[in-house]
C-alpha cells in the first residue's frame, strides 16, 4: 500500500496543493495508516481500519468558520463511537498555537504514542500545502449515547499531542 501510495504522489495526478483545496473537505474513511506503530496501545485500536470503520472529518467548525477541525470518528457499531477533534492548521488556516512537534517518551516508553517528528514530519517542500498539521483538541466515547471523556491529556503544553495529514 505504502508504494501504490508514492506512486499515486508521484504521478502529480492529485488534487494541486491538496491541504487547502476545497475537495479536502468533508467525511473521508480511513483505508490505510503508515504510523500504526508509533501509537500507544489505545491509538493503535483507533487507526486499526481492518477491524472498525473509521473516518476522518475535515470541516470548519461551526462556531468559527476561520477554524479548520479535524475529527477522527472510530466506529464501535452502530451506536458507539470514539471521536477525537483536533484543532488543524494550513496556510490557508494557520493555528497560532501550532508549534513543532518534538519526540516524547517517559522513561523511553512511548506511552502516549507519537507520531514521526524531526526530519521524518516536516512537510515536502517540493508538494507546497500537501499536509494538514493539527493539535488534539479534545476527545469522547460515546455508547449509545452515554458519553464519557477520552483520557488524553490534550491541552497541556508539555503533553500535547501532534499529528499530521499528507
């Protein structure tokens, strides 16, 4: 999957600038993931997409219409669901807050899981706004309609949790 996707890249048939096109937008299923192993165990259920549908949501939130949010819904069945929103950035919708992201272990475990950082995250400079940076924002499971909050402690400033879209 992994060469049918750089193939796919290379072949520059895409969407130009994919990151701030307005084909981005909307509900997109998660077929395939390359960072499965860099999660922590919880995540790799999350992002596991040969056992549960999951979709990823790419909208403007409804409060603010200069805020770019992405959603990653992971469907349990039909009533139950873990969704995570993170606060996304672009060029189009810069993220004031959104710095770069570092490595994280605690006692060189990665118990929160994280996903590639230094040289390996930075964007390609030759596909300008092919990537979505985002910073998780807040979490919930929801069972059958009894929610209860995802244990991650997002918004603190040591711990925040990066991620990004290519």
């Amino acid at each position: 999957i992994d060469q049918l996707v750089r193939d796919l890249e290379n072949s520059r048939l895409g969407v130009e600038r994919a990151a701030i096109a307005d084909e981005v937008f909307g509900k997109w299923r998660l077929v395939h993931t390359s960072n499965a192993d860099t999660a922590s165990p919880i995540q790799r259920k999350a992002v596991d997409a040969s056992k549960y549908d999951i979709y990823q949501n790419i909208e403007l939130a409804e409060e603010d219409d200069s805020t770019l949010i992405v959603s990653q819904v992971v469907k349990f069945g039909p009533e139950s669901q873990l969704k995570v929103d993170a606060l996304a950035s672009t060029s189009a919708y810069p993220l004031a807050e959104f710095t770069e992201r570092k490595s994280s272990t605690t006692l060189g475990l990665n118990i929160l899981g994280i996903s590639l950082v230094g040289e390996e995250a930075k964007p390609d400079p030759t596909r300008p706004d092919s990537r979505i940076d985002f910073v998780f924002d807040s979490g919930t499971f929801d069972f059958r309609g009894t929610k209860i909050p995802y244990p991650v402690p997002f918004r603190l400033p040591l711990l925040s949790k990066r991620g990004g879209i290519a």
